[in-house]
C-alpha cells in the first residue's frame, strides 16, 4: 500500500492530493511528498529491511509507488560505503568514507530518481516525458523510459560529453543538443511541456525525483548502524540529493530510527558556477543566476537552481559550508583516489576531495571528524578529459 498522505509545497505550505500528475506548485516552487509516518512507524522498523532486496526499493514504505511490481526499477541504490583509509592518511582524516553511486544501472546517482519519476509518471498516466540535461540525469531517463515503454525527449548542451548523448540515443531517447547551458534547455523543456503536453522531469519541478534521491540518506544511516557522519561532503549542481538526504533525516527521527544529531552537510561547486557557494557566503537566501558557467564538471554546470532556498536554508541549519573547487583541483584528485583507493570517480565525486582538503586547511574539519564523501558517477563518462 502506499503511505503518501498528500504533496506540500516547500515554500507556502499549501497542499495538494497525492494521486494527480503535477509539476510546481501553483506559487511556483517544489512539492515535496509527505507520509503517514505514523502508520510506517507501525509497521516498519530498522530490523525490517534485513533480508530484502538490495536495491532503493528495500524502503518502499517510504517511496511512493504503492506496490513494489509498479516501480520501474534496473537495481539502483544500495550502493557501497566504502572506507577510504588510504586517502584518509593522504589528506589527514582519521575517518573518511566514500558512498559510490558510480555502480548504479546508468552509472550515476541520477538512477535513483528517475527510477521513481518515472515509476509515477507511468502510474499518473502521463504519456511522454521531457528533461533538460547536462549529461547524467538524461541517461537515466532515457533508460528507465525504455525500461517502463515510454517515450523520451531530452535537451542536452551541445558540449555535453559524449558518452552521454550516445548513451541516450542508444536507449531510444530523441535527443536534441542545444547552443547553450542546461538553462537554455530547461526554457525549451517548458515551452514543448505548454505546446505539446508532455511531462517535464526536471530537477524539482516534479514531486518524485527526490524521493528517489531520499534513499541516499536512508542507506547511509543503514550502512552505519543507524547512525549519521560527523560531515557529509555533497558535489551540488541541482541539489536534489542534499535536499533528499535531509529530507530522509527528518522522516527518520520521526520514526525513531536516529536522533536529533545531524551531519553538517557541505556544498562543493566548481569555480566556474558557484551560485550557492556565493549565496551562502552572502547571506541570501536565494541565489542569483551565475554568468558564463563553465566548468569539466557537467552535472556541475546549473547556473541557477530552482531548490537554492532549500539547500541554503539546509546548510546553514547544519552548520555547514558551501565551497568552490577549481577544475584543476578536481582533475588532480580523480588521479589521487584512483591510485589511492582504486574507484575511478567523476570531476564532480573528486570535487568533494578537493573540497575537502580546503575544508580541512580553513579548520572546518577537523581530523576527528567522521566524513563522507559522495562520488555521483563514474569516471568513464568523462574519458574524454583524460584522453
């Protein structure tokens, strides 16, 4: 059965019922799913998931897809935690984990929520589905599109590394590259979801990519006896799984199954879009649209975010940090994790090393801190960088 009671909106708080095909708010910011805690807490506890599937889908009490065999599903989540002592002794921790989404059926933790938008969009009948994408995110739509028999539209920067557009063409997706960054394709998306009826997928413009990204958060306190990190160290385009993670945190202390104690959550942008990073430092609660964004790191490159005032607000409640690497920096680490500990990671997952390290020198971390580290793809993505 599902437990979703109804979708409310991340700013004013209005509500909608949970079984209609919607996008934004009427106000014009995210919905976000909201449960029945009060029967999951009836029927599921943390010993309840021993011995299930190891996937996302193990919490489908906390998912929204009300029978298992409706979720359009290739095996993502349930990721490695993997302990990276090594890299640890490098940069001076004595604790450092790196949770690598590499491993997901398309590579990427974009597998995790386009598993369930479109696991709901087939549910709520939509017909066609729509996404602007700098790389990963429109592989794993294209896939879990093929996968559920739907059809894809997908608007890519020209630039976009190659692996990727192939990857969506070879999974049936019509693939359209365009003169511009992801904004400029988030604008077409709009236009052909008014003009032709088709569902837009976008970061946060539908309700259920988040709750796909939540999984993030409850494997992590899984994998760690139900506890959370000192600090969790998040490479944040759109900032869909920082803003899941914190919402799998809440849902779990109202289940009981962790405390009030909370990771300080960190930003990490590349240099050359650094919107958050900026607001942050400014005290804004929005972040203004980044100019001329460029950067190696594709799922990087979001000049503006429509969840800015979510991740803010998160940061600062944590605690936490925003900070910007260079791309430099993140090339040079991609080489030092693979040598140190033989995960071969994205620009974006090096970025939370180089982070790191900066994060260290300043004295936010200290060498006690507990860290986690998120890789959100693979490495052979972006063979080109290294070629």
């Amino acid at each position: 059965m599902s437990y979703v009671s109804s979708l409310q909106c991340s700013s004013c708080l209005r509500r909608y019922p949970p079984n209609r095909l919607l996008n934004l708010c009427t106000c014009g910011k995210p919905l976000l799913v909201r449960y029945d805690l009060d029967r999951i807490q009836k029927s599921v506890a943390p010993g309840s998931f021993l011995g299930r599937v190891q996937s996302m889908w193990r919490y489908h009490e906390l998912l929204p897809v009300p029978r298992l065999d409706q979720a359009v599903s290739l095996g993502e989540g349930f990721t490695p935690l993997i302990e990276a002592a090594r890299l640890a002794r490098a940069i001076g921790l004595a604790k450092l984990w790196i949770k690598d989404e590499s491993v997901n059926p398309t590579a990427s933790f974009k597998a995790r929520g386009l598993s369930a938008a479109v696991s709901m969009a087939r549910l709520l009948r939509a017909q066609i589905l729509t996404i602007p994408s700098a790389g990963n995110a429109a592989g794993a739509l294209a896939a879990y599109a093929a996968r559920a028999g739907m059809e894809a539209h997908i608007f890519m920067p020209r630039d976009v590394p190659p692996s990727n557009r192939i990857e969506c063409e070879q999974s049936g997706a019509h693939v359209t590259l365009v003169d511009g960054l992801i904004t400029d394709c988030g604008a077409i998306v709009a236009e052909k979801s008014r003009t032709e009826g088709w569902f837009d997928v976008s970061t946060l413009k539908e309700p259920y990519r988040i709750e796909g990204k939540k999984t993030l958060g409850l494997e992590l306190a899984e994998q760690l006896g139900w506890r959370l990190p000192d600090v969790i160290i998040y490479p944040t385009g759109g900032g869909t799984g920082l803003i899941g993670m914190w919402k799998a945190f809440e849902e779990m202390e109202a289940l009981g199954w962790i405390d009030s104690r909370r990771p300080r959550m960190v930003s990490v942008q590349a240099a050359g879009c650094a919107p958050i990073v900026e607001a942050f430092h400014a005290g804004k609660r929005e972040a203004d649209p980044w100019p001329d964004a460029g950067t190696i790191a594709s799922g990087l490159r979001v000049p503006r975010a429509i969840g800015d005032f979510l991740m803010l607000d998160i940061l600062r409640s944590s605690r936490g940090a925003a900070i910007a690497v260079s791309d430099d920096e993140m090339r040079r680490d991609v080489g030092l994790i693979a040598r140190s500990e033989g995960l071969f990671v994205s620009p974006e997952g090096a970025a939370t090393l180089s982070g790191a390290r900066k994060l260290l020198e300043s004295g936010f971390l200290s060498p006690q801190d507990e860290v986690v580290l998120f890789n959100t793809g693979s490495g052979l993505k972006y063979l080109h960088l290294f070629s």
